[in-house]
C-alpha cells in the first residue's frame, strides 16, 4: 500500500508539473527561449539524481555543455549542488548520494519556477525553490540561476575539509571540442589563487571567463556572482593545462567555511552565465557582468 501510495504521488506530480509548463514542455525537458529562440533545455524527469540544465546556446544556437561524460557521468551540463549535513548531492556513485526530487514546476517561455527536496536515502534534508530564466543582451545570451534551499532541520552546508567538495556550486561541464587549448580569465587580471591539485584553482573574483574552440570556432563562457549573494564567488577552474577536460563553477567556499542553518533558516545564491561567439575582452564581460548587477538590484 505505501509503494503504490508513493508511485500514485509520484505521478500526481509530474502531471502537475505538465499542467503548469507551457507548450514548450515535452514528456522530460523543457525549452526556454527568447523572442522564439531556444537558448537552453532543462532536464528534470527520469534524471539519475538531480535535475539539470543539458542544452545552453550561444547567440548563432550552438551548445557549449555536455552531459554524463564517460570518464564523470554525475557531470551534467549546468548543475547545482552542495553537501547537506554529511551527505553530498554532487557525487552519484551509489544509494547513499544525495538525490534532488522535483515536487512542483511552472515554466514561462523563458523563466521557469520549481521546488525540489533535496533527500537523503532516510529523509528529506532540506527543500529549495530554483528560479531559472534566459535573455539575450549585447552580443550574447545568458541564463540567471537562483537556488534558494531551507533547512528542514538543523544541519551544515559543507564540511571544514579543504579536500572535500570544494568544487561544490553551480558547476558547468563543457563540450569535449572546448577540453584542450582554452584560457580563462576574470576581472582581477590574474588567474593564480589557490591550487589545489594539478591545474584545478580556486579564485576569488566577481566573474570568471574561459575562452575555448568549439568545434573549431571561439566562444566565451563566463559565470558572474552577485553582492546579494552569502560570501563572495570562490570560482573553481579545471583544464587549461590541456591535460584533464575543461571546467568550471561558482563556488561559496563550503569546504573551509561551512554554513550552519537552523530548522526553517534559508541559504540564497544568485549567479548569472553568460555565452558570446568568438573570443571577448575583460573590458566586454565587466560591462556585461555591470548591467547584470545594475539591473537585478532594481527589482
């Protein structure tokens, strides 16, 4: 009786989120576009344990993201995730991991709202509403992401352990052809920070860019944090040495300063991802990274 009463819950939701989603909603995925262009596809059923961003388009359509590599299958796309207490939803290697549980969804043609459990193999740890929409700005496309998780019981975002998770936020995996012969850059001028093995770096700064072929022509990627946000993006980066693949992601420093959340207290972070075609100076993304921070604390 209790499977079936799952199984029948499980289904009262996924049609409720069908309901909800407008006509760019397909049986697993939804399209967000702008003016009738698709500039990302968001994966949400019959996902191995978290929901995902799979398709994110540059200005001419073209995808930078990959998905379940061979060598990462928990690398998907554009993803978010973070440690709960003494559970890690980045990682997918068994039972115990971490699953993160659409309950509710509404989707806009270029916005879309949703509320997930983040659940443990026990019970659910904490709940979070995700906020994801697409644009298009001067010469490029960009995808805002805001996750807001509460706390179901007391518990700890993160672990103070530097070898533990500090990769952990919203993380991007690009395509393979973007792997070798890339080159980031940010708004400090300088790509040092800490190292923390082979080429992978931590660093502080308001945006961080890398610059890449794909499939034989440039692109520029960058990730901006904003003030709102609980500490200042640590961004991590992976790949430039040409001797892994090629990653990155906006950090909050978890791994050395874990965030203690009382029952029904609430943990919010902001960050906007932005694509152009071709290579693009420092002097492009701070303008573009500018306006995102002008105009989001208007509202």
């Amino acid at each position: 009786m209790q499977t079936f009463r799952l199984c029948y819950i499980a289904v009262a939701l996924m049609c409720a989120a069908f309901a909800s989603a407008s006509e760019n909603t397909n049986s697993e995925t939804i399209v967000l576009q702008k003016a009738g262009t698709p500039l990302a596809q968001y994966r949400y059923i019959d996902v191995p344990f978290k929901p995902y961003i799979d398709e994110l388009r540059t200005p001419t359509g073209r995808n930078i993201l990959r998905d379940a590599p061979w060598d990462h299958l928990h690398h998907h796309g554009l993803m978010f995730a973070l440690q709960v207490g003494d559970c890690h939803f980045w990682p997918e290697w068994d039972d115990n991991c971490g699953r993160q549980i659409t309950t509710q969804i509404h989707a806009e043609a270029d916005s879309l709202e949703t509320k997930l459990d983040w659940n443990n193999p026990q019970r659910t740890l904490a709940t979070e509403v995700r906020k994801i929409n697409v644009g298009q700005g001067d010469n490029f496309t960009f995808l805002d992401w805001q996750s807001t998780l509460t706390a179901v019981s007391d518990t700890m975002l993160g672990e103070d352990n530097p070898g533990v998770g500090y990769y952990y936020g919203l993380g991007m995996r690009f395509d393979e052809t973007m792997d070798k012969e890339g080159r980031f850059f940010n708004d400090t001028g300088k790509h040092d920070g800490v190292n923390t093995r082979g080429d992978e770096r931590l660093k502080h700064c308001r945006w961080m860019a890398y610059t890449a072929k794909l499939e034989g022509k440039p692109v520029t990627v960058a990730v901006f944090d904003h003030p709102s946000n609980p500490a200042p993006m640590l961004a991590f980066t992976m790949g430039e040495a040409g001797t892994s693949f090629a990653y990155m992601s906006a950090t909050t420093n978890q791994h050395r300063k874990p965030v203690e959340l009382k029952a029904g207290q609430s943990f919010s972070v902001k960050y906007r991802v932005a694509l152009w075609e071709g290579e693009v100076s420092p002097e492009t993304v701070e303008k573009a990274y500018a306006d995102f921070v002008e105009a989001s604390t208007q509202h």
